[in-house]
C-alpha cells in the first residue's frame, strides 16, 4: 500500500487543498481545520448548513490565513493574537464548547457576503477537548481541531472504485473522492479492506497512526466540491450496501501517535 494523495481543509468546510507533502501535528495535519465559521450563537457553519462554502478557498501561510472566492478581492487575515476568546461548538449538540479568537469584523463581513448570512470567522489557537470523556471509543483528549470527531481521515482508492460500480449498476454517476473529504487517500489495498483496521496500528511513512473506526457519512457527500450543487448520490446507494447500525460508512478515522512529515509516495503498513 501507498499513501496516493493528502488533503487539507483550513477553514472547516471549505474546498480542500491539495499537498505532496504535509506535517503531522497530535491533533492532525498541519494547518488543517484550525479556523471555522460559526453563525451568531457561536456554532459551527458547514456545508451542512450551506453549500456555499464549496467556492471558499482559504490557502495558509505563517501567521494568517488567504481567503479566496469567485468574484470578491482577495483577503488576507492574519491569525489573532490579542481580545478576549469566544466560546465556540463544531455542532449545536456539542455539550463543550471551545474557546476560539475571533478574526475580526473585516472576514466576518467578507465571509457574510459570500455565505449570504451573518457570520464569524475564528481561529483555534490550542486544540482542547471539545468531546466529553466517553463519547467516543477512542478518546481523542485535546488532540483534534475543528474536525468533527477524529484528528484525520483516511479513505482507501479501491473502496471509492467499488461505490463507483454499485452507482454505475444502478444508472447513477460516479463520484470523485472529494466528496468524501478525506486528509489521506491510499492506494493497493482492496477495497473495504479499512474495515478490518480499526483498532490497529497504522504507519504511514515515519508517522504512527492509530485507526479509531469507520466514518458516518453525512448530507456533504452528496454536494459536488465544485459547483455546490447537492443530489441524492453516494448516501441512497452508501444505505443499500454501507449501512451498518444505521450509519452509512466510508473512511476510516485516524489519531496521530506521533509526529513526522508525510510525502505522497509513502509506504502504508498495518502493525502484527
């Protein structure tokens, strides 16, 4: 197995960023969803709530962030450094918030007029715990972003290429990986095969992984990454073949148990 493509996602939601190489960090790739948009109660905005945020790229560079977007100028926003933290949640539901450095009125109304609604942009200075102790199996502490649950995810070539023919069999499209928004994307093993992994030891290069589960896909894989536009496509055909205990599963959550850097090319390997 080898490690085919890497991905990262600064502002929660936006479009992705492609990379041939990325630093692992305890709560995942460097500069990977650090920043967020939160509405007026101070919970996160995804594609969830808005499909509009497929147009927002958001490059990262030392001390700041560039957004970029069809149409509107080009804004730099440097990373906060000074003002009182907000408390903030990823979801409504969330029993933790988080606290988070607001960027400023410039991107929140920059951001506002691209999502058509109020907004905030901020800014995780310090991954904390925003999951309470037992919510989950594999417990991530304080080492995660603004991802959902778990510090990364992976998803494997082979699984996508065996959606792809369930959806062709049945008269649909295929889909791209980018719908299902993974950090890693590996390629030589078969398909599903992540399935088994859970609990295991992954390494990937230099870098130590463990595998925390399988994902919960959710209304974002059926919006194209491109136009913004949302169908049916991969959850109706993700329920016929996918669901296990009413989750419809594709990816595989990954926590950091060490750092290093990761080059497209890797090796992938699976512990005894």
């Amino acid at each position: 197995m080898r490690l085919s493509a890497i991905h990262t996602y600064p502002v929660k939601g936006c479009h992705r960023l492609d990379h041939d190489g990325a630093l692992v960090r305890p709560w995942g790739l460097a500069g990977d969803r650090r920043w967020m948009v939160v509405d007026a109660d101070g919970v996160g905005v995804t594609q969830r709530e808005t499909t509009r945020l497929v147009g927002l790229h958001a490059v990262t560079r030392d001390g700041g962030l560039l957004l970029r977007a069809e149409g509107r100028p080009d804004l730099d926003v440097p990373e906060p450094t000074g003002g009182e933290p907000v408390p903030v949640r990823t979801f409504r539901s969330r029993k933790l918030p988080v606290p988070a450095l607001p960027a400023g009125p410039v991107a929140d109304e920059w951001l506002g007029g691209l999502l058509g609604m109020p907004v905030r942009l901020v800014w995780l200075a310090r991954p904390v715990r925003h999951l309470a102790v037992g919510d989950r199996e594999h417990d991530t502490g304080d080492q995660v972003s603004f991802a959902d649950a778990y510090p990364m995810l992976l998803a494997n070539a082979a699984s996508l290429t065996a959606l792809n023919d369930w959806l062709l069999e049945a008269g649909e499209e295929p889909v791209p990986m980018a719908r299902f928004r993974p950090n890693l994307v590996v390629e030589g093993a078969p398909a599903w095969a992540e399935d088994g992994w859970e609990g295991r030891s992954l390494r990937i290069g230099d870098v130590w992984f463990r595998a925390a589960g399988s994902c919960d896909r959710c209304v974002v894989t059926t919006t194209d990454q491109e136009t913004g536009v949302r169908g049916r496509e991969p959850l109706r055909t993700l329920g016929r073949y996918r669901n296990v205990r009413a989750k419809l599963l594709f990816g595989l959550h990954l926590v950091p148990v060490g750092t290093g850097k990761l080059a497209v090319g890797d090796a992938v390997t699976l512990a005894d």
